[in-house]
C-alpha cells in the first residue's frame, strides 16, 4: 500500500470575498491540477474526502468552498468535516471518521494552533495511523508544512525579527514554508540565516505547487510554468 502525502504551498479554489464597496467577488480556481491528483491518488472514482480545518477554527465558509470544488467539480463521492475545535466526539468516535475516509485534506491557517489541538486530542496519532494504511494525506499552507519536522512562526509575529523555527510532527524530514512566492526579499533571507544557524535544510513551496511524497520518493507538481518547490537554503 502506497504512502501519500501531498503539501500544497498555497493556491485559490474559488473562495468568495467581500470587497470594500461590499460587493462578493469569488476568487480564481488555480490549483486543479494538483486536486484532480489528489483524487487520482486515492484509487477511488468517487472518494470520500475528510476535510479537517482545524488550522481556520473549523470555519463553515472554508468548508462550504472545499465541498463546491472537490464534490461537485472533482467527482469526491462524499465531502465531510472533521471539526475539532470544540468537538464533543469521544477519540473513539473522531478515530473512526478519520480511518472511513479515503483522502484526508487539511486546510490552512494557523498551525502552531491546529497542532496543540491535535496533540491534546491524539489526534496527530490517529492521522498517522491513516497514513500508514494508505488514506491519502493532503493539506494547503499550515496542511502542508505541519508534516515537516519543522515550520515556521510566520503568522504569528509582525516583526521578521521574530522569526523561529518550530517542531512539526517530523512525518516528511527538514522544514517547509508555503507561499514562498509571495514572501519579500529580507523574509527569505532570514529563513534561510535561521535554517544555516540551526543546520536545517528544507523545502520553499510556491502558491499553486505541491510536493508529492509517495513512500520514499518526491515528485513536484506546478500548475504555473512560473512557480516551483525548491531545497532551501
């Protein structure tokens, strides 16, 4: 049984967005090629798809988005949430939705945040056992860097000087930083400073690019001829 595990730098899939005048403006689908993978990978024609957005407080519109673009547009048999925040499911019960899905898909925010709620819950232990049996394991932005044995604080600060280099839960070996495209000069540098004082290498994942960790080999995916993961420092 394959071992997957799929990080997605970063990448819109339709989000609705309130601008200022207060109009909706629903954002670009730019990561579909990636998702149609993400599909493939399961070995499913109509898998069923765990969404945990544990990372974004388990926020219905993230939801709402996730169902819209890998349900109705990519064929998921089923889309389901895991929500974790202020769950009353018992491990038994939070166990069993996690070993019944066929692709789990974690989502993006904060994931210093989405990791103390794992530990605390054991939930880190049950996705790992999903991932030794051979569930596809996929995520965005904080869903894509938590595998690594480390990540950085980059949400959490306003002032670069700040920056640290934090413990993941070390399935992937080295660090990983999403939207790495969209960083300015002088974050790059200092991650890269960090990562030599430290003795880490790792990878930068631009928006709309997915690492793909298939048991002990790594491929890329890029749906943009402009943007690419690359070994840093």
């Amino acid at each position: 049984m394959d071992k997957i595990i799929i990080a997605v730098g970063g990448g819109e899939i339709g989000r609705i967005e309130i601008l200022p005048d207060g109009s909706a403006h629903q954002t670009d689908i730019e990561t579909t090629k990636i998702d149609r993978f993400i599909v493939e990978a399961s070995g499913k024609t109509h898998p069923k798809l765990l969404f945990i957005g544990t990372a974004s407080r388990d926020k219905t519109t993230y939801l709402e988005v996730i169902r819209e673009h890998f349900l109705n547009r990519l064929g998921c048999g089923s889309v389901d949430p895991l929500n974790l925040v202020n769950t009353t499911l018992s491990a038994d019960e939070i166990r069993h939705k996690i070993m019944a899905a066929d692709i789990i898909y974690v989502g993006g925010g904060d994931t210093t945040n989405m990791l103390r709620v794992w530990r605390r819950l054991g939930v880190d232990k049950m996705l790992y056992e999903a991932y030794e049996k051979g569930i596809v394991i996929a995520g965005i932005s904080a869903g894509a860097i938590c595998w690594f044995e480390y990540y950085d604080n980059m949400d959490d600060i306003i002032d670069i000087n700040d920056l640290d280099i934090l413990p993941g839960l070390s399935w992937v070996k080295g660090f990983g930083v999403p939207h790495y495209n969209q960083l300015s000069a002088d974050e790059k540098r200092r991650i890269n400073l960090k990562l030599k004082e430290m003795n880490i290498s790792g990878w930068s994942i631009d928006d709309c690019v997915a690492l793909v960790f298939r048991n002990d080999e790594m491929s890329v995916i890029s749906c943009r001829p402009d943007r690419n993961a690359v070994q840093i420092p």
